[in-house]
C-alpha cells in the first residue's frame, strides 16, 4: 500500500470550512448591505 500523507484532523476541517465561509460572507454580506 502507498503510504498517505496524514490527514488533517476531524476537528480541523469542520473549523477551516467555517473560517473560509466567514471569509467568504462578510465582504458578500459588506456588498449587499452597501447596494441595498
């Protein structure tokens, strides 16, 4: 078997999708509130 970098842990993941999301959404949210 290959061996496979190590997988970054469970509670990793779940808290760096959050952080993009959050990234994502305020200057969204920053626009919307400006235009409307």
């Amino acid at each position: 078997m290959k061996h496979l970098p190590p997988l970054p842990s469970p509670r990793l993941t779940p808290l760096a999708a959050a952080l993009i999301a959050v990234i994502i959404a305020v200057p969204v949210g920053t626009l919307l509130g400006v235009l409307f």
